[in-house]
C-alpha cells in the first residue's frame, strides 16, 4: 500500500520534511495493521515511562512491571497469590514498595502506624456495602466511620462480652454434643462447625436471637447464614468486577450459584426482621402504659448490639445504618473467627506438646466456667495470639488512603503524595524474622517471653 498521498499532505516545515523523508521507505513495507501496532506500542512505551520517570512516586523502589499499572497486582490477586508477590517484593526492594503506579505496600509497623488514621480507600472497600448502605467496616468518610465505631466499641468490650458468656456457653454445648455424636469415627469438617458455632453467637449476641445454626447441622441441615457470610465477600468482589449482565446470568446458573448471589440479600434479611419486630414492640408500648413491657425492652441488663444502635444518642442512627451494622456483624465475625479457631484446632491435632500444656493450664486454673477470667490464662492467651499471628485471616493489603491534608507525608525519606492507596501487609510483618525468629514455626512461647517488639 502506499502512504505517499498522506504522508505529502504534512510536508509543511523542513524538519518533518528531512524525518518523513527518512522513514517513507519504511513505510512502504507496513501494512496498516503493522502501522496502529508500532503505533500501540510506541504510546505505551512512552505511557509506562511517564509512569516510571515522571510520576511523583518514581522514587520508591519497586518492581517496574508492577510500578507501570494495577495489572500486575490485579493478576496477582485473581491467582490468591498477592500477599506472596507483595512479599517477595519486600524481600527485594526492601520495607516501602510502588506495588502499582498509585500504590505503595509497607512492611514494617512503625511505617504502618503512620498511616492507620487515614480514611479507608474507596477503591478497595467501596465493594463491600450492604444492600446500597456502607457498613462501618467500609465507610471511607473519617468523622461517619468514628461516629458508628462510638456506637459499636461498647458492646464489644471485655466486660460486656463477659455479661452474654452464660448464653455463649450454650453455643459451645451444642459443638460439644455434636462432636461426641461424631464419636471420633466420623470425619467432621471443622470449618463448617465452627461457622455454624459462630453464627449462633453472632445472632445471640448481636439481634438477640437463637437460630440455632449448630443443632440444625447436627440433623444435617446447613445453615444460611453460614453460607452467605462465606460467599459475601468474594460476591461483592466479582460484582465489582463483571459487567452488570454477567453478574445477573450467574444467579440463573444453579440454586446454589443464586445463593452466592443472594448472600448480600441474606445476610440484611436476618437483622432486619428482628429491627421490625423490634420497632413493633417499640410502637405498641408507645401506645399503651404498660410500664412492666416498656421495662423489659429498655432495662435489659445485657441488650444485643441492635438494641444498642436503637438507643444510641444524642444523634439517633437511621434505621438502615443499624441494620447495616448488625449485617456487617455477621459478615466480619462468622468467617474471621471460624476459620481462626479452625487453624487453632488444626495445630493442636498435630502439636501434643502444645495441647497437654495447654489442657494443664485449663485443668489446673478453670474450676467453674462461669466464673473463667481468661486473662489469668496465659497460656492460652500465648496459644491464641499465635494462631492469630501464623494464621491471620486478613492477610494482605487494607488500603488507606492519603488525605489531601496531609502536609508532605514522608516514609523512610520518600515523599507520598496525596491521594496515594497506602497500607502494611500482616502477613509480612507476623513473619519478620528479626521480630519472630523462625517466623513459619508454630510456638506460643514466643509470646509468654515479654518482647516489646512482638507486642507492638
Ligand atoms: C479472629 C477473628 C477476627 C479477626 C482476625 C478480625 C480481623 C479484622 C481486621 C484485620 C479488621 C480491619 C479491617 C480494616 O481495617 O480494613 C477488622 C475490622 C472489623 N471487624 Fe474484625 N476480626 C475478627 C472478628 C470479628 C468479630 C467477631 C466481629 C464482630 C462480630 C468483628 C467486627 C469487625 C468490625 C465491625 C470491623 C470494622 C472496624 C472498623 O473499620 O473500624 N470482627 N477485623
């Protein structure tokens, strides 16, 4: 094919006379396919050196490939390998790393606590809402994300967790029946009981209500709420990722695939009929003086968590952020917990050095569990923190991001500007060899030896 024709059409000063001149002749040999592929490459050679050179976090050190976009790290993420490839990096670049043009990866705490007062990143967490509401785990706004930890914090502290131990015990009882039903013949999935176990206390102590999750498996039955905590993460993920009319076709695939869609559906179902019931109660007793009702709904010695968000003052919540937030309950303590105490259990099937010194602690400090302070338990405090620390359940980023009121954020001598995505990796940090030595060893000890260095 010949260019000529348009390639006369520029001939206008004498320097693109003398360069056209020059590549005519090649020219002739292209074909116009050939032509827009130098011409694709040429531009992204020249859009991943902008990136590279030009760009304000050129300095950090980092992979190129991964500095020149979120490809990389969005590859690495589909495969389940980014805590592992942020890793590595680490072990290449050293502590800061550009893990993409606009994000940096931090692996050691004193860097991280810089940057855990910043608001979430929206494009991490903006996924994670419930039926169209940010829970509070999500809500990238700083003062709306302190206002509902204000209202949540209390129900979870120490000292009110001990009020709703009495009606957790019976959560336990049902595990341990089921258990001896199995009779050590039957395999048991531990990470499906353990679910079951976790939504029971969940509602128990969040809507005040006995699903009974754990006695429905024990006849075989799974419960919904299990499934649905499970699925929701990963759901709202491919929903944020597929074109709407996909995501849509994959609820006609399978009863078991509509679930999966469902589970955002499932999840706000449960504490939203209890709020109705709830403000039913609430409305009737408004109606009547029946002063012996009213007493029973406000002078509860232990509310679950909805009454709490229904009573918090002085600026009432709405009444789909106090759905939102029981929701949110079930999303992050079901799955969190189950699988913790899943790897727990795991480790002490195959350590009996560990689970005999952990049964003389309980053996020799527990007469009554009812009256069980766990903190004169040190053993097991050891034995949890390092299930936690091997195992966490959160491993990799959580995205921070720098606000624009940050004067001049500088970590290690780099300068981060505003807008960056930020965060520290847990999965490195519990495996820093100069804080945990043998960091892939499993041994509470380490945590009984008061390093100060561990404990930060
Ligand atoms: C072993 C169990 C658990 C682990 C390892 C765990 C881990 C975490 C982590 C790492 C975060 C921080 C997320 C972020 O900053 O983006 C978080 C936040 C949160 N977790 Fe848990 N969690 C556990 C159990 C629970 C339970 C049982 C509940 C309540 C039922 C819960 C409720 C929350 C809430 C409400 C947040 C959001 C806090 C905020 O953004 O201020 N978690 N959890």
């Amino acid at each position: 094919m010949n260019f000529a024709g348009g390639v006369g059409a520029i001939r206008a000063s004498p320097l693109t006379t003398m360069d056209l001149s020059r590549i005519t002749p090649l020219l002739e040999y292209l074909s116009p396919a050939q032509l827009v592929a130098g011409s694709a490459v040429v531009l992204i050679f020249a859009f991943a050196m902008r990136r590279l050179v030009f760009s304000s976090l050129a300095a950090v050190p980092g992979p190129w490939y991964a500095s020149i976009s979120g490809f990389y790290l969005a590859v690495q993420k589909l495969r389940l390998r980014q805590g592992r490839a942020i890793d590595s990096m680490f072990a290449t670049h050293g502590p800061v790393v550009r893990i993409a043009n606009d994000t940096i990866a931090l692996r050691d705490i004193s860097d991280a606590k810089l940057v855990y007062g910043f608001p979430k990143n929206e494009g991490m967490y903006s996924a994670y809402t419930i039926m169209g509401n940010h829970q509070g785990f999500s809500t990238p706004d700083l003062k709306e994300h302190n206002r509902r930890r204000k209202a949540l914090l209390p129900h979870w502290l120490p000292a009110n967790l001990a009020l709703h131990r009495q009606r957790f015990f019976g959560c336990i009882a049902a595990l341990v029946e089921h258990l001896k039903s199995a009779n050590g013949k039957e395999p048991v999935d531990c990470l499906v009981v353990m679910k079951h176990v976790m939504v029971d206390v969940t509602a128990l102590s969040v809507i005040d209500v006995n699903v009974n999750a754990m006695e429905g498996l024990r006849h075989g039955h799974v419960h919904r709420l299990s499934d649905a905590a499970s699925d929701y993460p990963k759901a709202m993920t491919l929903r944020n990722v597929l074109p709407g009319v996909v995501w849509r076709t994959l609820a006609m695939c399978s009863p078991r695939w509509y679930r999966f869609w469902n589970a955002e559906k499932i999840i706000w179902d449960v504490p939203a009929e209890k709020f109705r019931e709830l403000r039913a109660l609430e409305a009737n007793t408004a109606h009547s003086d029946d002063a012996a009702l009213e007493t029973a709904i406000k002078s509860e010695s232990h509310p679950c968590l909805m009454q709490r968000l229904i009573d918090f003052s002085p600026t009432p919540l709405p009444d789909e952020t106090i759905i939102t937030e029981c929701a949110a309950n079930f999303v992050a303590g079901v799955e969190t917990s189950a699988t913790t105490t899943s790897f727990g259990l795991w480790e002490l099937s195959r350590r009996p050095d560990v689970l005999s010194r952990l049964r003389e602690e309980l053996q020799l400090h527990v007469v009554d569990m009812s009256s069980l302070d766990v903190d004169s338990l040190p053993y097991l405090d050891a034995f949890v923190k390092e299930v936690l620390r091997l195992y966490a359940v959160v491993p990799s980023l959580l995205l921070r991001t720098v606000p624009s009121d940050v004067d001049k954020l500088s970590i290690r001598g780099y300068a981060i500007p505003a807008g960056t995505a930020i965060g520290a990796q847990a999965w490195s940090i519990h495996r820093n060899a100069a804080v945990f030595p043998d960091p892939d060893y499993f041994e509470p000890e380490r945590w009984l030896k008061d390093d100060p260095a561990q404990k930060v």
